[in-house]
C-alpha cells in the first residue's frame, strides 16, 4: 500500500531574504532621518501642510505609490511629517492606500511588459519559481505571509512575472492585509516617546530575525513512498 507523498515545506534561502533585508535597514535609518527632521522643525513643517493640505495628502500618496513602483525610493522619511500634519491615522491610511495602488500597478506592469523588465532588471529572473512559495490551499494567507518577507515592490513584479494562478485581487487583498501592521506601526511610531520608540523597535528587531530564523529552514527531504 501506497502512503500519499508528503507535501514539502519550501523556505527561503538567503538569497532570497537579503533584499528585503538590505532595504529594511535602509528603510530604519531614513524614516529616522523623517524622524529627526519633523521634531527639530515641527511648527514650519506643521503650518506649510496644514495650509497646502489637500496638495500634501496627494503628493505623499502619490509617492507612496511610485515607491513600490520603483524599487530605489521610499517616501518614508515623508511619514513623520504627515503624522505631524494629519495625525497618525490618516497618515497610515494614505500610505497604505498608496502601497496598494503602487502594487497593483506593479503587478500589471510585470503580467503586461514581462520581457521588456527582464531586459533591464534581469536579477528579478531569481524569483521565477515564487508559485512554490504559495500553498495551494491556503493562497492568501500565503501572499499575506510573503509580504512581510518580500520588499512590497518586489513581490507584486514576481506575481505580475511569473505566477499565472494569482489574480490582481489577490495581490490587492494581500498587500492591504500584509501591508497594515506596518503602516500603522510606522503612522504611530512618531507619537511615541523615546523609551516607547526603543522597545517597540527592539520588539519589532526580535520578531524580525525569529520570522527570518523559522522561514530560512531548509526543506526536509522527501521520503521514498513505501510499498506494501
């Protein structure tokens, strides 16, 4: 008697994980730099958006949008200043609604110009087999899971490129609900104290390697099916 095969469990290699590490980090210090800026020159700041207010909300979703788009920018050291302006629940609105915007376009542009992105990023060649990644039952949990592992950008070109079976649905439903933790977090960050702000990023540090630690797991080998 045949036993069924065991399904494997794929992990990430390191390969894998490092951009979304490099640009983590990248991430840290320019939204510290954002941080630095709307503390020293808050009233200034404050006054100028609250009296361009409208302008200001579509310039910071609007490049919120283009930073998913282009992988090299990130608007946000533009966060501490618009948490400063609108408060952080607007701000954290507007910055996701921007990601999910900037993903969707991505995924479009990857599912519609494929050979033309090759051309010029051939490195994201290296994410071809991203399907392996998604459980077949458990799709958008699965997208849901990677956009906290792939930069956002990154992730919805893969899917556009080379994943047939997910759906711009899908991708637009998984970068909100992956998404939201870190807007929020990033939105509330700047009304914290000093204290608060060290441990919720020495939290946040922690939690970040354990996830990087379980993901980096290498697949156990398939067993021989036995026969009876």
């Amino acid at each position: 008697m045949h036993k069924p095969p065991r399904v494997p469990h794929f992990a990430l290699s390191w390969s894998e994980l490092w951009p979304s590490v490099r640009a983590s980090v990248a991430v840290v210090v320019l939204f510290a730099a954002g941080l630095w800026v709307a503390r020293h020159y808050a009233e200034p700041i404050g006054a100028t958006l609250a009296t361009h207010s409208t302008l200001g909300m579509s310039v910071f979703l609007v490049s919120s949008a283009v930073a998913v788009l282009l992988p090299m920018l990130t608007n946000l050291p533009l966060l501490p200043l618009a948490v400063l302006a609108w408060g952080p629940g607007l701000s954290a609105l507007i910055l996701l609604l921007g990601w999910v915007l900037g993903a969707g376009l991505s995924f479009l542009l990857g599912r519609h110009a494929r050979a033309g992105i090759l051309r010029r990023f051939p490195s994201v060649q290296r994410h071809a087999e991203i399907d392996r990644l998604i459980h077949p039952r458990h799709r958008l949990l699965s997208l849901v899971m990677l956009r906290m592992t792939f930069p956002v950008d990154v992730l919805s070109y893969a899917l556009g490129m080379f994943s047939r079976s997910t759906t711009l649905l899908e991708n637009l439903t998984s970068t909100a609900l992956g998404g939201a933790p870190f807007a929020i977090l990033f939105a509330l960050f700047p009304t914290l104290s000093g204290n608060a702000q060290w441990a919720v990023f020495g939290g946040s540090l922690l939690a970040f390697v354990l996830y990087a630690a379980w993901i980096l797991r290498r697949p156990e080998p398939a067993s021989p099916p036995e026969e009876s």
